[in-house]
C-alpha cells in the first residue's frame, strides 16, 4: 500500500504527475456524467435541494467506497487486469495516459449534448484500444477478464429495469389504501434515503474502477508493470470521493435533468422505486466482483417505473439518444484510445 507521503515524493517526478492529472481528469469527468444518475431521482422530485444532494452523494460516494472495500477490492482488481499493456514501463505509462485523455474527450463530449454515457464502459474501452495499439493486436486484451464486463452489461440493464418495474407495482399494491398526503410525504423523505443509497453503490462500484487504475498508473510510472493486486489507501478514497463530487457540482444538472426529468416524469414514491432497484442490483454486482455500469442500471429502472404505469410514460426519444451513446462507447471510445496510443508514441 502506498502511504500519503510517499505518494507525493512521487509527484516530482513528471511521468506521475501526468498520470496523475489525466486520471483524476476522469474521475472529474464521472463525477459530471455518472455521479449524477445516483442523485437525479430526489432531485427531479424535489426532495431534496441540488446543493444538498450533491454534498449528501459525495458522502456517500467516499461511504461506498470506503465499506466495500473493506468487503471486497475484487471490482478494482478486474478492471486492472483486463489488460496488459507489455513489459516495457514507459510504453505501458504512455499508453495508459493516451486511455484517459481519450475518455475525457469522449466524455466530455457526451456531457455537452446532456447525455448520460457509462463512465465505466468508457474506461474499458479505453484501456482496451490502448492496448491493442501498444501490443499490436489483441494479445493485449485478457479474455476471461472481458467476459465479466459483458456479464455485467447484461445484468445490470435487466436488473435495472426490472427492479424498477416490481418495486413500483410492490409499493403501489402495499400503499393503495392509504392516504395520499401522508404516503406523498413519507416517501419525500424516503426518496433521500434511496438517494444516499445510490450514491454509496455509485462509490462501492464506479470508486473502486478508478482507484485500481490511478494505483496502476502509479506503478507504471514508476517501472513496475507485473503489479496485480492494490491495497486502496483511505486517502485515495477521500480523494476519489472529493474529485467526483466537484464534478458533479460543475456539470452534473444536464444529467440530473435528462435522467430525472426528461425521460420518465416522476412522483416521489418512483422515484424511490427506481433509487432502491437500481441500488439492489448494483450491491449484488459490487458482492460478486462483477463492474458493471451505475448509468446503465439507473436510467433502466427509471425505464422499468414508466413501464409499470404504461410503455408510452417514457420518452422514447430521450431513451434513444442514450442507448445510442451506449452502443458507441464500446467501438467509439476504443478506437481513440487507440488513435492515441499512435498520436502519443509520435509525439513521445
């Protein structure tokens, strides 16, 4: 485990520094795009104040990473073992950094039209191109690795929707003979709960992605390439945690008015709904080792509550642009990593 101090003698050096800068880049960038899914719901509804709900997902964010890694570091290390980017350091360095500058830009991108791309598949896609361009073919690419992220893409937009769908019909059928004023504000207060409990998965999955990244840059940079296994120190989550939250108070109303407003229009007690679905699908992921993606799972359930009220109660036409954006990030977001690679090794 690196200490604190430790880290920052690294910092001297000029390799770290870049690594450093460009991965909390993406952590930054996660906090616009994805962070804010976990809190779009309480806010849409207006349970909550977007300044409070911010400050309540940072929290959160810093508590999921935190206790799940306590209980298992296995997310972490499956996304830094999906690749290898060869035995030479200062390539496997400078194709990591072309990885996170190429999800920044995609990001980054995707931010400006409003729409809600997976950080976590970005990030695969990414270090994937990159390193299919460093090893020149698809030796760089671990297989079985790979077949959990296909695994989780899967679970997590069934599960999500269909979590969605039960949890609604459950809380219609339980709440159908009582009043309405008081379930209206009962589930107001609810909605902060499931809120809090999004942005704690938000931090036990998407957390854990980035700091096994930012811990394999750092030993990158400093000529170790056989590492596999990272011990996630306390700072490294206040930070990750604190990085993420700045995000998503720059940037992250677009997605919180896509996700919450635009595609679904939701009462208090769905928007519960489809916070405590997408909850239960990603602790059952984060428990099981398997990254899957905190975007993919929430806008599904947010799907599956339209659903349970009727198909034409979600906006289609929302829905479309995100699967698209979706689709792409696979092929899109890893063939620039890989044209980075090219651009970098030209430059460098």
């Amino acid at each position: 485990m690196i200490s604190f101090t430790d880290f920052l003698s690294q910092l001297t050096d000029l390799k770290v520094c870049i690594i450093v800068a460009l991965t909390l880049g993406v952590i930054l960038v996660n906090g616009w795009t994805d962070a804010p899914n976990a809190i779009a719901t309480c806010v849409s509804t207006r349970s909550m104040k977007p300044r409070a709900a911010i400050i309540m997902a940072a929290v959160f964010n810093f508590l999921g990473v935190f206790v799940m890694t306590l209980v298992s570091s296995e997310v972490a290390q499956t996304i830094s073992n999906m690749v290898d980017f060869g035995d030479n350091a200062g390539d496997a360095t400078m194709a990591l950094c072309a990885a996170m500058f190429a999800i920044v830009v995609w990001a980054t991108a995707a931010w400006a039209f409003g729409i809600p791309t997976s950080e976590s598949h970005a990030l695969i896609a990414g270090i994937s191109g990159a390193a299919i361009a460093i090893q020149g073919g698809l030796s760089g690419i671990n297989g079985s690795e790979w077949i959990k992220v296909i695994y989780g893409l899967v679970l997590s937009s069934v599960l999500g929707f269909g979590s969605g769908y039960i949890m609604t019909k459950l809380i219609e059928g339980i709440c159908r003979r009582m009043d309405r004023v008081k379930t209206v504000k009962f589930f107001r207060g609810a909605q902060i709960v499931g809120g809090a409990s999004m942005a704690f998965m938000h931090g036990a999955q998407d957390g854990q992605k980035f700091m096994g990244i930012f811990l394999l840059g750092i030993s990158l940079a400093g000529g170790n390439t056989d590492t596999t296994t990272f011990i996630i120190p306390m700072w490294l989550m206040v930070l990750c945690s604190v990085v993420m939250a700045l995000g998503t108070s720059i940037g992250g109303y677009k997605i919180i008015k896509s996700v919450g407003m635009d595609m679904v229009k939701l009462e208090t007690y769905q928007g519960f709904a489809a916070d405590m679905g997408g909850a239960i699908c990603l602790l059952i992921a984060s428990v099981t080792g398997i990254p899957v993606s905190t975007t993919h799972t929430k806008t599904t359930a947010i799907m599956g509550v339209g659903a349970s009220k009727r198909l034409s109660a979600i906006n289609w036409g929302v829905v479309k642009e995100m699967v698209l954006a979706w689709v792409l990030t696979f092929p899109g977001c890893g063939l620039l990593g890989y044209l980075m690679v090219l651009l970098f090794e030209r430059l460098f």
